[in-house]
C-alpha cells in the first residue's frame, strides 16, 4: 500500500488506515525504529508493563502475602532431589 507525506506542523507524518492498525493492534502510542532505509512502527504495548512496580509496591503496603498457603506435590516427595 502507498502513502503520501502530510505536512504537520513543522513535521511530516502518514495517515495510515484504520484497518491497518487494528491489524497490527496499534493503540495510541508507538514504537519507531529505522533499519536501513525503512522506518518501522510497531506496539509500544509491552505485555506485564508496570507488573514490577505494582509488585513493589504491594510488597511495600504489606499485601503481598500468598493467597494459599505453601503445601508440598508428589513431585515434592518423590521425584524431586537436592
């Protein structure tokens, strides 16, 4: 698919078709890279974003107690050895 360069402002940018982001599942902000002479756009979603801050967090609060209590397997008893 081809596209043209809009000028925006003092920059330039693509418009880039609805059904092509929902296709890369693009959101509001993204990730631009140059590899050679392409200019990639790919998710800045990262998967668990945040998760180890939150967790610091919790630990911080004191609520980061298990919510079972530790209980030995099979696995534990038979097959596992130090």
């Amino acid at each position: 698919m081809k596209a043209k360069l809009v000028q925006i402002g003092n920059s330039r940018g693509v418009r880039i078709p609805k059904p092509l982001i929902a296709q890369a599942n693009l959101s509001d902000e993204v990730d631009l890279q140059v590899r050679g002479k392409s200019i990639i756009i790919s998710s800045d979603s990262t998967p668990r974003k945040g998760w180890a801050q939150a967790a610091a967090e919790l630990h911080r609060r004191g609520e980061d107690e298990l919510l079972l209590p530790p209980f030995d397997t099979k696995f534990d008893a038979d097959e596992w050895q130090w």
